[in-house]
C-alpha cells in the first residue's frame, strides 16, 4: 500500500424485502484500499470513534439496489480539516457510513456536522449518542416545545426504557407531575421505578395497556401522552386524556419492523376535549442544542439526571450483529458501540 493511500473498513447491507427483519446475514463488511483525500475548502476528514445504532436506520436501507453502504450517525474525531468550524483534533457529530474513516465532501453531510463540546470528566464521550445526543435533545425539546408542562398533571410514556423516556420522565418529575411508564420486562420496569423515579409502571407484553393504563390514571385522568412507538395506545389515550390534553408524537419504534396500526376510531375526541396532537422531528429543530447542552450536561455530570446506556466496543464488522440485537430488544436504553 502506497503512503498516499489508507486502509477503510465499511459495512455494506443487501436490499431486504419488504416486511423481513434485518438479520446478520443482510450485511457484509469489506475492507478497501482508498487514497487519502486531498481536500477542498469546507471539507474534513475524520476517524469515527463511536457509532450510535438507532432503530430508524432501517428506513434508509435500500430500496431496489444489491448492496450499498449502511449510513448512521457517529462522533468522531477530525484528523484533517479545511473547515474553520471544525478544527483538527475536535470531536464531531455526524452523519456517516459504518466505516472506520470519513470523507466529508458533500454539501448536505457537510451541513449535517456538529460541533461537540466538551465533555465533563465524569461524561464518556459516548453519552453524546444518548442523553446528551439527539435522543435526549428530542426528549428535552419535544417536551419543551410542546408540552406545556404542569406541576400535578399526569404524563404517560411509552418505551420508557429508552433514552428518550429516561430523560422524558426525570424532565416531567423535576417539574413536579406524576409519571407513568411502560417497559416490556420487569427488569426494565424495576429501572424506572428504583433508579429514575416514575411514579407508576407495567408490562406492555404481559398486561392489557387499556386495562393498565385506565387503572393508573385512575379518576385524575391523562394530561401528556409522550408516544415514541406509535401502535394501537393512541386509541386508548385519546380516550383517557383530559380536556386539553397533549400527545406528543415523536417516535416510530412499533413500524421499525411492522406495518403502522390502523387509525383510531375515536379521534372525534380531539375535537371536543380540544386536545393538541402534536408531531415532532428533531432534524428540523438542531437550534436550541446549545442550550440543551448548557442545561442538562450539568446535571447529567452531577448524577441529577440518571441514565442508562449499553457502550459496546468492537471493529466496524461487529456493528451488524450489535443492531439485530438493539432492534430485537436485547438491550435497556442507548446503544453505543466503540470501535477497537
């Protein structure tokens, strides 16, 4: 191999049919010889560090082509830069190939680059993927944005677990409402309860949510419906909510693998309880990250704000397997992985 020149793992998936789960058996990592790139202005060259496995990377696999590269989000660290914005030696947010090396050329990925700062001793580097990346920043500005928050109201949370809930709920007690999660085992249910407060908790897959829900609620009734999954509890909070209800629609974990529910045969409620049924997609609100930094780092780094997150470590070929397992539910929260 010439000096010019480096070697770049990268991951390529196969197209999957319509309705199939990725399996390990979809992808194929190769290693390429590729020159090292001269660049232009605005450009950088980074090494990616930590990958950040995300369920909704399965609607950019492809569509019609045999093979191609799986595109994610990574931190990483810039070895070469022509961009004012990102000097070398700093840590990145961006959007790439599961590869070990960058290329940042084109305008829209160019664009989609931000700027880390830096992290409190007590914060790994990784949490930038979770409670403190867009998962978090979509909790914290989802709620901020829309959710009208009330000391003494009730919230419920689907996918609690996760990093958006675990943020979602600590975020709604410290303005002093009840909350009220679902989880699909009880280790998981034992974790929001014992470790981040939520008030009351069940088991999505082992209890009717109707049943459950309308227990909890009891006669205060539903305030916010914070729904990340997306399936048939819409109907039933519609029904619950109070006048002047809220749901915040920012997630579709439930059609990650299956076809979205059918429409809820009640939504004449929005009308007369005069409910606010509102969709979120953080890609067009990165404004208020800095702020979100500046508010909820300290308290991460404090331990005010718990998490918990599951950081892998592994070569870019292991990235495949960790996703199958991320998206069959093997994990609690963020899943993160280092590449060694």
């Amino acid at each position: 191999m010439a000096p010019s020149q480096y070697t770049n793992k990268r991951v390529l998936i196969s197209q999957i049919p319509e309705g199939v789960s990725p399996s390990t058996s979809h992808f194929r990592t190769v290693s390429l010889v590729q020159d090292k790139p001269e660049l232009k202005d605005g450009e950088v060259f980074i090494k990616n560090l930590t990958f950040s496995l995300d369920p909704y990377i399965r609607y950019d696999f492809p569509k019609g082509v045999s093979e191609s590269p799986v595109v994610g989000h990574a931190i990483a660290e810039v070895l070469e830069s022509k961009n004012a914005r990102f000097p070398v030696g700093s840590h990145v947010f961006s959007s790439a190939a599961w590869e070990q090396y960058t290329h940042v050329h084109e305008p829209e990925f160019i664009n989609d680059l931000m700027l880390l700062p830096e992290a409190p001793a007590k914060v790994p580097i990784a949490a930038f993927n979770g409670i403190l990346g867009i998962p978090g920043y979509t909790a914290w500005d989802a709620l901020r944005a829309n959710g009208d928050l009330k000391a003494g109201e009730t919230i419920y949370v689907s996918s609690a677990a996760g990093t958006l809930g675990q943020l979602v709920g600590q975020l709604a007690k410290r303005k002093g409402l009840r909350v009220i999660g679902s989880a699909g085992s009880q280790a998981k249910l034992d974790f929001l309860k014992n470790e981040l407060g939520y008030d009351e908790v069940f088991n999505y897959k082992t209890e009717d949510k109707r049943a459950a829900l309308t227990r909890l609620v009891g006669e205060k009734g539903l305030d916010i419906f914070f729904d990340v999954v997306f399936d048939d509890t819409v109907e039933v909070a519609l029904d619950l909510l109070n006048p002047h209800g809220r749901i915040l629609f920012v997630g579709l974990l439930s059609g990650h693998q299956n076809q979205a529910p059918p429409a809820p045969k009640n939504l004449i409620n929005i009308l007369f309880k005069q409910l606010k049924y509102v969709g979120y997609l953080v890609f067009e609100r990165y404004e208020n990250l800095d702020q979100f930094w500046e508010e909820v780092t300290p308290l991460v780094a404090s331990g005010a704000i718990q998490y918990r997150d599951n950081t892998l470590e592994g070569g870019v070929e292991s990235l495949a397997g960790y996703y199958v397992k991320m998206l069959n539910g093997e994990y609690t929260g963020k899943v993160s992985v280092n590449l060694v």
